[in-house]
C-alpha cells in the first residue's frame, strides 16, 4: 500500500512480508520499495514502513528519505522491474 501527498512531493507506503523474525530482512525490503515509489512518483520525501506478519507489532521497521528528486535510469530501470501500477483511490 502507498500514497502520496502535496502533488507527489511526500509520499508514504507499508509493506507486509513473512520475514521469519527477520529485521534485517524488513528493513530492506521497506527500504528499497519506498526508494522505488519516491522515484517513480518524482517525490522528494518518503517514509517506508514494515511489518512483519508474525509480529505482535504494528510496525517493525521504519524507512526515511528525504532528497531532491533526480532522474537516475538504474532506479528507473529497478521501479520498471519492481513497481506495480496500483489503483488511485479517491474519497
């Protein structure tokens, strides 16, 4: 799940994995996908959160980036291989 907010500028997504107790493991996995949803929404701001399926957490791993966005075509070519297109929501 993600979104985005202010006209794609911040943006936040949550993933939910079977880690196995793992952090590492959920640490990296909401670390790269929220890297790939900020470049393939041209966001300069992004939080990635993560959650462990058998964790009696809410969230297991928190992931902050904050910079300019700039092209990069290795990120791009990663977010075309990686990212899905989702379903825009409206209230």
């Amino acid at each position: 799940m993600s979104f985005t907010v202010e006209s794609n500028r911040r943006g936040i997504c949550f993933v939910s994995l079977d880690a196995g107790g793992d952090t590492e493991k959920i640490f990296h996995t909401a670390a790269s996908f929220a890297m790939l949803k900020k470049h393939t929404e041209k966001a300069n701001e992004w939080v990635g959160f993560g959650w462990d399926v058998a964790s009696r957490r809410s969230v297991d791993a928190v992931f902050h980036a904050a910079y300019e966005w700039a092209p990069d075509s290795e990120v791009e070519r990663l977010a075309q291989n990686h990212v899905k297109a989702g379903v825009e929501i409206k209230p």
